[in-house]
C-alpha cells in the first residue's frame, strides 16, 4: 500500500491531537455548542486552531457549518480540515466538495487531499475535471484522490490521463492507478487489478512507480506471477532485484516458495543468500526443510546463511544437520553451526544433546561436550567428568572447559587428579582456569579438596592450590598462604606473598589478614615482600569498613617509619584523604613536607578541609586552605582550594 507522507504526517498529527485532547478532556469535557461559539466569534487563531482539534474527537454534522468558511482561511485551513476529516456524516464531504470550485493553489490542494482520507464517491466527477488543472499540485493531488476512492470510473480516467498526463503529474497519476489497482485487489477483482498494474509497468513513469507496479501485479495474479518474479530476482537492476526479494516474502503459496528453492540453486552465487533469507521470512511449513538442505551442502557461504538462519527458524530436527557442520574442518562453518546449537531454542534440543552424548566419540563427542557447557546443561556433568580420562587431548580439554561452566565442587577432586597427572601446560592452564572459576561458585565446600594442592611438591600445583583457595577467603585458606610465605620454596614464597597481598575477597571477614600482611611489612626478609605486604596493608586499611577514620589514621601513623617511597605514600595519602578527621589533617601536612607527594597531600587536604570535622575548627580550615591555595602548584587543586575557602568567609 503506498501512503503519501502528508497522509502519514495527518495520522501523527490526528493522534497526537486526540491523545492530548482526550487526557485533557478527562478533568475538561466540552460542550460542541461551545466549540462552534468560539469559531464563530473574534477569539485569537490561535484558540481557533485548538477548537478545531477538539472537534476532531467532539464534532459532529452541527460543526460541519461553521468549520467550513475557514477552509478558505491560509492560517487555520489545515485545522478545520482536521476536524473535518474526522467528522462523520455526509455534510463534511458536501462541504469539502462545495469548497472545490471556490479554492486555488495550496488551500484547494489540502481539500482534495482531505476527500481523498474520506474516500468519498461523490467527489469523483470534479476530481476528473481537476486532473487537467494547469497547476501540476493540483492535477495531482485529485490524481492521488481519485486512487484512494477508486472504482471503475476513477480507473478508466487516470489510465487515460496516465498516456498524456504533464510530466510533473504523471508520477501522481501512476500513483493513482496503483491506488485504484489496489482497492480492486482488496475487493477480489483481481483481473482489472492485474490490467491497471500493467498499465503502469509498461508506461512512461518515474521508476519507483514501476517497482511497485511490478509488485502489485505479481502479488495480483497470485502463483501465476511467478514468472513475472523471477525475471525481477535475475534482474541486473539492483533495484528490480530488492522489489522482487520483497515480493518473494510476500506471495503466498506452497507452490511458490518450492520455486522459489529451484531459482535457489540458478542464481547468480552472489544473490543466493539473499534470496535464501526471503525464503526463510515467509510463512511456510516448507521453509525450514529447504533451510536444512542447504545448510548441508553447497557454496560455504550459502551454507553459512543458512546455519544462521536456523538459529529463528530451526527446531530439534535441525540438530543433525547442524552437528555434522559442526564436526567440519572448515573453522567458520563451525564456528556458525556452534552458534546456532547453543542458541537453537527448546528443552527437546537439549534432551537430544544429553541423549547423544554418551555414545559420541571422537569431534562430535567433543562438540557435544562443549554445547553442554555453553547450553548449561547440568545433566550432561557424569558424561563430561568421563570425558577427563579420554586419551584424546581435544576431548579432554572440552570436557574441563565445560566443568568450568557448569561443575560443582563435586567435580574438584577430578580435575586436581588430572592436574597431577599431567605435565603439559596448556591442560594446566585449562584446569587452572576451572579450579578458580568452581572455587569462585563454591566457597568453602572446595577447600578439603584443593589442600593435597597445598601440600604439592610441584612448585605450580602448589601456587594453582594457593590462587584457588584465595578466591575462596577465609581463615583456612589464609593459613594456606601463611604456611606458604613461611615454609615454601621461594618461587612459591613470592606468589603467596602476592596473593596476600591483594586479598580483597572477603574484607573485613578475612580480619587476620590485616596481621598478616603486618609481619611481612615489619619481618620481611625480601624487600619485594615489604613492598608488597605494606601495599596490602594499606589497601587492607582502606577497604576495612569496621575501622573508625582515627583508627586508620592510627594505623597509617604506626607504619610511618616504613612508608619510604614515593608510591607508598600515595597510597597512604588516599587513605588519609578518605578518613577526614584532625589527625588525618595533620599526618597531611607532615607527608606535604615531601616534595615527591606533595600535591598529592594538599589535593586530600583540601578534601578534607572543605568538610566540618569534629575537632577542627572554622580557622584552622581556612589556614589549611589558605596555604594550599598559596603554595599547590596543580591549579585545579588550587581552583578547589579557593573555592573551598570563599564558602568558609
């Protein structure tokens, strides 16, 4: 259906003005008789052309009289036409059709454009008289009218007026003959339909009324325009090429869409997906086999279409055929078939993954293994921990990645086992990965199972066993790591001392931790480990919420005597700047002695100073900010300070 914009652009502006007027209308009902007193008197246009949009929801034929003077008004024409075209009965059409003979120009086109909405017969014969206006707006305004009545009278003039029709109208007389083909095709007279699309393919016409002529006249002759629609889908013209993709959506019919899948395999190979996804959006039961069967074999590409295709249209018969694609060496039909698997909705899919499973061997077994894991698939778990053992090392892969997904803490022993069991790395790295991520799901029920790592020789289990059981937190897991600083080899003293170093897991829970790094700030041996355990410490600090801000400062204060470099004061400093308190203010101005941190320490200064502090008085926070604002050499701290300082006099 074509649908001029001026139509589209009456419909938004027609349910923009009922919405508003009705939700207005609820707390402010209107009397017509009041409307009509406001038209008729010396109100502002203004109030007028709102009046008109009232009328609109409220008017009825009592209106039509006085709506009608105004279509002759260059300011609230449109307005009155509004209402008009709303207004039911026979007297607004009797008063649109009385305005044609004393309109012109703009005015008189916005009437025919208004008889057109309303469809009305009676306004046929002045209609013809204006196809022949000299002004081409008008001639094709009533040409576009005349489609939108229609009926046999209005054909047979616009076909006639279609052969010698001005240039500048004969795109609005081709519209007009589609319009009237339209209303005939909506009423079953097929076949004059089918003679007025003709017409206007065979005319000479702009050619986007040729592209819909061609496809109002295949949709019109139903599976007989077959012919007509793949001369368009072998057209060299892109654009007879996109109406005919269109059109193959929208032609009904069995018999069509088995066509349409022998035209599948003649095409030129660059337009096969495209006719491929038409296929799939039509409303056919005998789609999806056509789907499935191109999906098997044929160009990659198509193939490739294909497979995605199914991820909206397949079901559990599509299983198969996607499962062999995905045991295919080509990477990128895999790749897609996978996708389309793990998305491919319905419990039946699922049930018929699980079902094969257990007798799968070699790629199909893995990739099974995999869709488990990446559907989620809880049951497959006792076939995939039997996949560990499997001598194919892809398989054995597959199955940790998918326990890594979808594996409890029942599956830990297994895939501790199967770390000391092999030396090869990159199955390390797999099963490292699903260690942590199980040891993330699980907590503390892992703990017991991850130990025999702690107590490992293998310098890289041990430090697997420590990352594990610090994802867990807690107090066992923290002797772990203890244990390990104090009693391990040294490559695995410096990961534990890293690991506890950054122990934000379960903060304040975790409370001996804060101790811990304590020792290694006070007793470390290795300076990396001093660094290290006072950076954790800090950060303990600040991330502990149990602490007061004068017991962090407290603390901070404490340690000032190992707080040396420049990227631990800093650290300190962010502390401090989050614990406004006057200790916190003077422990500032101590580290602003440093010149490596000193801009650092006035940006916390001024944080703090800007905040009323027990214990500081209204002074004494000027005098800090003063001395920022004078001394910081950052002029965004001391634009802060300044400010800061001016809300305080």
């Amino acid at each position: 259906m074509i649908i001029k914009k001026r139509y589209l652009c009456w419909c938004i502006a027609l349910l923009i003005a009922t919405l508003w007027t009705g939700a207005f209308a609820q707390n402010h009902p209107y009397k017509e008789s009041d409307l009509i007193s406001v038209l008729q008197s010396d109100a502002a246009k203004g109030d007028k052309a709102i009046t008109c949009k009232r009328l609109a929801i409220y008017g009825t034929e009592k209106s039509v009289p006085a709506l009608a003077p105004l279509l002759s008004d260059k300011e609230l024409a449109s307005w009155a036409r509004i209402a008009l075209e709303a207004i039911p009965g026979t007297s607004a059409d009797t008063a649109l059709r009385n305005a044609l003979g004393n309109l012109q120009g703009r005015l008189l086109v916005g009437v025919i454009n208004s008889i057109a909405v309303r469809r009305d017969v009676g306004a046929v014969d002045t209609l013809l008289q204006k196809l022949d206006d000299v002004n081409a707006s008008v001639a094709s305004a009533a040409a576009v009218a005349l489609g939108h009545i229609g009926g046999e009278k209005a054909a047979k003039a616009l076909t006639k007026s279609l052969a010698n029709a001005p240039v500048g109208v004969r795109s609005a007389v081709a519209e007009g003959c589609i319009l009237c083909a339209e209303r005939f095709l909506a009423h079953n007279r097929t076949a004059e339909a089918v003679k007025l699309y003709d017409t206007v393919r065979k005319a000479d016409v702009p050619d986007q009324r040729h592209l819909e002529a061609i496809r109002g006249a295949i949709l019109a002759r139903q599976s007989a325009g077959l012919l007509l629609l793949i001369e368009q889908l072998r057209s060299e013209d892109k654009k007879r090429l996109g109406i005919g993709l269109r059109t193959a959506r929208e032609l009904p019919g069995r018999n069509v869409t088995e066509a349409l899948a022998v035209e599948l395999n003649r095409l030129n190979p660059d337009r096969r997906s495209l006719l491929l996804l038409a296929l799939a959006d039509r409303s056919d039961s005998a789609v999806l086999p056509i789907v499935q069967k191109t999906a098997q074999s044929g160009p990659k590409e198509l193939r490739i279409t294909a497979i995605n295709i199914l991820i909206r249209l397949g079901d559990v018969s599509c299983v198969p055929v996607l499962l062999e694609a995905a045991t295919e060496d080509d990477a990128e039909l895999k790749q897609a078939a996978m996708e389309t698997l793990v998305r491919l909705p319905g419990k039946d899919v699922e049930a018929d993954i699980l079902a094969r499973l257990p007798q799968a061997k070699g790629k199909l077994q893995q990739v099974l293994i995999e869709l488990a894991g990446q559907r989620q698939i809880n049951k497959a778990l006792p076939a995939v921990v039997l996949s560990l053992h499997n001598n194919d090392a892809e398989i054995r892969g597959a199955a940790v990645r998918t326990i890594s997904i979808i594996g409890q803490d029942q599956q830990t022993p297994d895939l501790v086992k199967m770390l000391e069991n092999t030396q090869n790395s990159s199955e390390r790295a797999g099963i490292r990965k699903a260690l942590l991520a199980i040891s993330g799901r699980c907590g503390a029920k892992c703990i017991p199972h991850l130990k025999p790592l702690t107590q490992s020789r293998d310098n890289e289990l041990h430090m697997i066993g420590l990352h594990a059981l610090a994802i867990v937190g807690g107090s066992d897991a923290l002797a772990a790591v203890k244990s390990a600083i104090e009693n391990a080899e040294p490559p695995v003293q410096d990961e534990a001392v890293r690991i506890l170093s950054n122990w934000p897991y379960n903060w304040p829970q975790d409370s001996e931790a804060g101790q811990a790094l304590l020792m290694l700030v006070t007793s470390a041996k290795k300076m990396p480990h001093h660094v290290l355990g006072l950076r954790g410490y800090l950060q303990y600090i600040r991330g502990n919420k149990k602490l007061s801000n004068e017991r962090k400062v407290a603390k901070i204060k404490d340690m000032l005597s190992h707080i040396k470099r420049p990227e631990e004061k800093k650290q300190a400093i962010a502390v401090l700047g989050e614990a406004p308190s006057a200790s916190a203010l003077e422990l500032l101005t101590t580290l602003a002695e440093d010149p490596a941190v000193v801009e650092e320490a006035y940006s916390a200064m001024v944080r703090i100073a800007g905040k009323d502090i027990s214990g500081v008085s209204r002074d004494q926070r000027r005098e800090v900010l003063q001395t920022v604002a004078e001394k910081s050499r950052n002029d965004g701290t001391r634009q802060r300070a300044r400010k800061t300082l001016s809300k305080l006099r």
